[in-house]
C-alpha cells in the first residue's frame, strides 16, 4: 500500500494515490453499455437523430470523449457534475501484481512408477487490456473470440446480453480509454510442471550388470485456467507483447552403470 506519494491538486479521494496499493488501477468506471433506452426514442422506437448524432436522456450525464450510441460503454460520473471527464477517473479494480502467489508440489509412487507435479497460481490482481490485446480492429487490424460477444445495432437479440460493445473499425475515443470495462482478472492455476518416470525393476538389471534404468516423461506450462482472454498470466503486457510461456514436453532414459 501507498503510504505517501507526493500528488498536488487531486480534487476527490478516488483521484489519490495516497492509501492505495502499489500498482493499483485507474481510470473511468464503466456502468455496463449504453441502450437504447438511454437514448431520445420516437413513438416507433428509433433514435431522435440531431445533427445526425442520437440525444441522450437529460438524466444521464454527458461523456466527453464523443459521440456515443446504443451498444458504447457508459460511464459513471463519480463527482456528479452531469459530465463524465477526468475528475471521474479513480481507483478501478485492483492492482497489477498479485497479492498471492502459491506453489503446491505433489509426488507419489506406486511399484516402479512416480508422479511429481507443481501447481502454481496467484490472484487478488486485474490486468488491464488495450489495443492488440483486447480491442477489434486496432493496431493490427483483428478481430478475437471475445468480440464475437459485440453490441449488434442490427440484431436486436444482441442487445441485452452483449459482451462487448459496439464495434468500431478504428479507435473510438469513448469506448478505448482506460476503465474497469478493459480490467480482467488475473486469478488464474496453472499445471506448471509435470513429471512421469518408471524404474525398470533390479532384479532384471542384476544379470546386465546396470544399477539402475528409469525412463520418464516431464512436461511444463501444461495447463492454465484464468480469464486473461488467452494471453499469459505470468506476462505484464498490457498489449499482448510479451513472449509467452512455452509449453514443453521432454522423453528421456537415465541409465545408472
Ligand atoms: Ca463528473
């Protein structure tokens, strides 16, 4: 936790950094996505268009960075000064380092054969996606699993549930910039290490004169469970950068003379 950090000028207590964790988040505070009944609705139901651009409701406040639509990321106005600006960005989440990291070993044995595994995790961490790693279109130009989940304004039966906001083919100012919408959590267990080996019996290697043969199989980075939308838990990239863990598989035989 931050003790004291020198910061002048910060208005509201979401702003400080004082009293916060080290690596803590910040940024807007998403309140799920825009709909339509956030919107200025003609007796059919479309949008009331001025100037081209849909109306939101007076009640809702005024975001600041564009233009928004049905299926855009709203955000909260901490303050509630009726606009969503930079004294609404506070303390979102948790931090980028875990607050635990654990390691759990098991072994065992049955006649020639052993097992030994390591089983690593951590949590109480979010990470923080952008571009490449999280948004459509962006540097790259693609497109990922998860945006499948996308706000359709064409296919009403994606409107309550969507997982994604509408999409955009090049960076929207409204919906691409930090906030709790773009942290995912970096709880996640992994199978690390994997271990299988088997001991050809003595008896059969007195009359070879060898004092021992075993033969194994060991493997790492076998298994992952996390929701880090397939990039690597262990990986601080923000943008997908980093180069991942590699999952490895080794034979071998050890003979002992
Ligand atoms: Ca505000």
């Amino acid at each position: 936790m931050i003790n004291r950090i020198d910061e002048e000028g910060k208005r509201y207590d979401w702003q400080r950094r004082t009293g916060k964790r080290i690596g803590q988040h910040f940024g807007l505070t998403d309140n799920g996505l825009y709909a339509r009944e956030d919107f200025e609705l003609t007796s059919n139901g479309d949008l009331v268009l001025e100037g081209g651009f849909p109306v939101l409701r007076k009640e809702l406040p005024i975001p600041s960075y564009g233009v928004v639509y049905p299926g855009d990321i709203k955000y909260k106005d901490l303050n509630g000064d009726g606009l969503v600006d930079s004294y609404d960005e506070g303390a979102i989440g948790m931090g980028t380092v875990p607050e635990f990291i654990y390691g759990i070993t098991l072994g065992g044995g049955w006649k020639g054969l052993d097992i030994n595994m390591l089983i690593q995790g951590g949590g109480n961490a979010d990470m923080y996606f952008r571009e490449d790693a999280a948004w459509e279109f962006s540097q790259l130009g693609k497109v990922m699993r998860h945006h499948l989940g996308r706000y359709n304004p064409d296919d009403p039966s994606t409107w309550a549930n969507a997982t994604y906001p509408r999409l955009h083919p090049s960076e929207n100012t409204n919906n691409h910039r930090k906030s709790s919408y773009w942290l995912y959590s970096r709880n996640y267990v992994r199978l690390k290490n994997v271990e299988i080996g088997y001991n050809l019996p003595k008896a059969m290697l007195s009359r070879v004169k060898i004092n021992g043969v075993r033969f194994f199989a060991n493997g790492n980075n076998l298994l992952t469970w996390d929701k880090m939308l397939g990039w690597d838990p262990e990986s601080n990239s923000e943008i997908g950068s980093a180069y991942p863990q590699l999952r490895t598989w080794n034979l071998g035989v050890k003979v002992t003379l």
